[in-house]
C-alpha cells in the first residue's frame, strides 16, 4: 500500500490568450503548488475501487478515469483500491480532483514498477484534464496552450496563505463561456502581460508585497466571483487578494503563517470556510 498527498494549486496570474476551435482556449498561468492536501492511498486489487468521495458516482470520478487510463496505456491487466481523504475544496478553482488524478497516476507508477517519466505522465495527464498535468510535477510553473504546455517559473516567496472556499462551486466551462459572451477577441484586450513578468521578477527577488501587487485572474470579471468575500479578506493584514482560476475559492496572501492563522481565525468567526496554507517545492 502506498499513501500519497495530492496537493491544491493557487493561480497567482490567470489570463485567456484567445479561443481555440477545439472548444478549449490558450492561457497564461502562474501556478504554484501550496500545502493544503488531499490524501491518496492505494492498494494493488483484481478491479479499480474508489473509496471516500460519495458526492460523485464511482466511474465519474477522475481518480477512477487515472487507473483505467494507466492501465489501458501500459497494457497492465491490473487493479487498485483508491481511498481518498478529502479536503480540498471541490469545484474551487484549486485543482483538487485533478490533484487526485494525478497522485493516482504517479502512485501506480511506483506501485506497479513501470519507471514512466514525468513527460510520459504529463502526456497521459492531460487526458483527463487541463491542470492534470502541472499537478503531475507541481512547484511553481508557468503554464500555457490548454495548461499542459509547462516551464518552471521562480518559486513563490515564503509567505502564508489564506483560502476561503467559494460559497458556491463553479463550474469551469460556464466560466469559460462567460467570458466568451464578453469578449470577441481575448488577444486584444489583454493589458496584463507586463504584470507577468513584474510578478515573475517580484518572485525572484522574494519580495512578497511586489508578488501580491500583481496578482491578476481574468475569471474574477465572472458572475463566480464573490466580491463580498473577497471585500472581508482585505480587510485582514492580507497583502493582496485573488480568486483562484476559475472560482470561487478566495485566497489571500500574508506576510508570514502567524499573520494568517489570525486572519483566518477572524473569518472563521465571522462564518467563512478558511484554511492556512503555504507555498511549497516539489
Ligand atoms: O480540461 P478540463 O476538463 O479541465 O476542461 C473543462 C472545460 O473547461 C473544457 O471542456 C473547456 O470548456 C474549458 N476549458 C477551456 N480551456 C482550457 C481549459 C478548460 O476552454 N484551457
């Protein structure tokens, strides 16, 4: 038996390019990998099984779809028992199932000996989803094409992180449409490209405050995001405020992990659903 933690991902940048006409669009993302966890335990079985996560029928779930991909693509006749202890928020723009999906796949990479490197499991990620495969690797990345097409970025600075789960989840694909209906062409409204590589510098200098100067999320400018939560975060010692990719989870950024666990305790009280993370490697 193997146990993994599949960790959430926050975008500290997220912006569209354009529409593509396979029905998916081209981003720029700055994804980076924090504490907050899910975790994934497997166990060699004849059948695929998953455990602990009612909300979704077994076949639908994307850990299911993980193992049957990986064993349809390394012609394994094999099986696993996947059990799931979840808190990461669901539909909150944190990547959580794709999270999951992606501890499956390299869990049964090491549980079945079949020596697939990360290019080769990013590749079978990406069948399942556009963030499948950042979380594949994890880390700091920028992210472009659908998600998938992923080159290391600058780590984010030490710092604590605060996310307030989304009171409603979103759904990605309204999302996307969303914005579809509001621009005829993402490429010539994009004002931010420079914010990037401000942000991108801010990260290489450690310098948290510039780092939250420049977040920015496209997806905020949807019927996803809740202005109302995002109001009561900054009136915290946050740095700096975003949504995170296409909704609704809220995070705000702190100084330090102290400066979080009371900003996160003040939500709390005030009813909010908050937890204190933090940036890390992989
Ligand atoms: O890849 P994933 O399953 O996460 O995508 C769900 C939906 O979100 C897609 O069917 C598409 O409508 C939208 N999407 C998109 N462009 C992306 C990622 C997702 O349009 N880069």
């Amino acid at each position: 038996m193997i146990k993994l933690n599949a960790y959430a991902k926050i975008n500290l940048f997220l912006d569209i390019v354009s529409r593509r006409y396979d029905g998916f669009h081209d981003i720029v993302s700055y994804m980076q990998t924090v504490s907050l966890c899910d975790e994934v335990s497997l166990e060699k079985a004849d059948a695929i099984t998953v455990i602990g996560n009612p909300a979704v029928p077994q076949e639908k779930d994307l850990t299911y779809k993980a193992a049957k991909l990986f064993f349809e693509q390394t012609g394994i006749d094999g099986g696993v028992v996947i059990t799931l202890q979840k808190r990461i928020p669901m539909q909150g723009g944190l990547a959580g199932g794709s999270a999951d999906a992606a501890a499956v796949l390299r869990g049964l990479n090491e549980l079945y000996e079949t020596e697939l490197d990360d290019n080769a499991l990013r590749r079978m990620a990406l069948t399942l989803g556009s963030d499948v495969p950042f979380c594949v690797s994890g880390g700091s990345m920028l992210a472009y094409g659908r998600g998938e097409r992923l080159t290391d970025a600058p780590p984010m600075p030490d710092c604590g992180i605060v996310i307030v789960a989304g009171r409603h989840g979103c759904s990605t694909p309204a999302q996307f449409a969303a914005l579809d209906s509001r621009y005829d062409d993402f490429y010539a409204y994009r004002p931010h490209s420079d914010r990037l590589d401000r942000l991108g510098d801010a990260a290489e200098q450690g310098d948290i405050r510039g780092v939250s100067a420049e977040l920015f999320n496209i997806f905020e400018e949807t019927d996803g995001y809740d202005a109302e939560v995002a109001h009561r975060i900054k009136q915290t010692s946050a740095l700096g405020v975003l949504m995170s990719g296409s909704g609704s989870s809220i995070f705000g950024l702190y100084e330090n992990e102290n400066e979080a666990e009371l900003a996160a305790s003040k939500l709390r009280d005030d009813g909010y659903n908050a937890v204190v993370c933090k940036p890390i490697g992989i």
